[in-house]
C-alpha cells in the first residue's frame, strides 16, 4: 500500500495486487485517512470484478457521508454496473478532476 498526500487530497494504491487485503489495510488505517478525499487506486489490480468494487461500498458511504469525496479507480471494468451512489473512475486524474467538481459543489451548498 502506497499513501500519498496532495493538499487535501490522499491517493492510496495497492501495491500488493489483491482487493481484500488492501480494503482490510485501508479499513484499519481509515482514522489517518478520514479527513481528506480519497482516491483508492487498485488499477494495478488484474481483473478486478464488481463483487470487489462493491466491497468498498460501505465505506465509501461512510466517508461521502462526512462530506468527503470517495474515488475508485480501476483499469478495464465495465463503469455502468456500479451503482450511483460510488464513483468509481479508469484514471487518477479523472479522480482528480471528480474531487475537484465535488470540492465546488460542497462550496456552493449543493
């Protein structure tokens, strides 16, 4: 697991090429992570499946629910089966720019 920081914003990748194990890392480290927008990168990943994307689901809704952004990216996955309520993306700067539309709608009190 790579944790770097920009600003407001914290990007984690798994290093190590398996879901489980990295969701279970960023879940024990979330109170380090908690106040910033996360992006979690498991591009790197080989045929990530949607049983995994939605193991992030309720953490995810926990972080948005602290009004704070929650991007997945992930290379090669069929986008239009997640559901609305994550945001799941194929680049880091695609992540980037999602945070940023997201950091102006808080602002503007949508």
């Amino acid at each position: 697991m790579k944790v770097d920081q920009k600003g407001h914003t914290t990007v984690i990748k798994d290093t190590q090429g398996n879901v489980g194990s990295f969701l279970e890392k960023v879940t024990n480290e979330y109170g380090s992570f908690k106040n910033h927008n996360l992006i979690l990168d498991i591009s790197s990943d080989k045929d990530v499946s949607l049983d995994q994307v939605l193991s992030f689901l309720s953490l995810s809704n926990k972080h948005r629910k602290a009004k704070k952004s929650f991007v997945i990216v992930v290379n090669d996955f069929d986008f239009n089966e997640v559901p609305d309520e994550m945001i799941v993306v194929p680049t880091i700067l695609e992540a980037h720019d999602i945070i940023e539309m997201e950091e102006i709608e808080r602002d503007l009190g949508f």
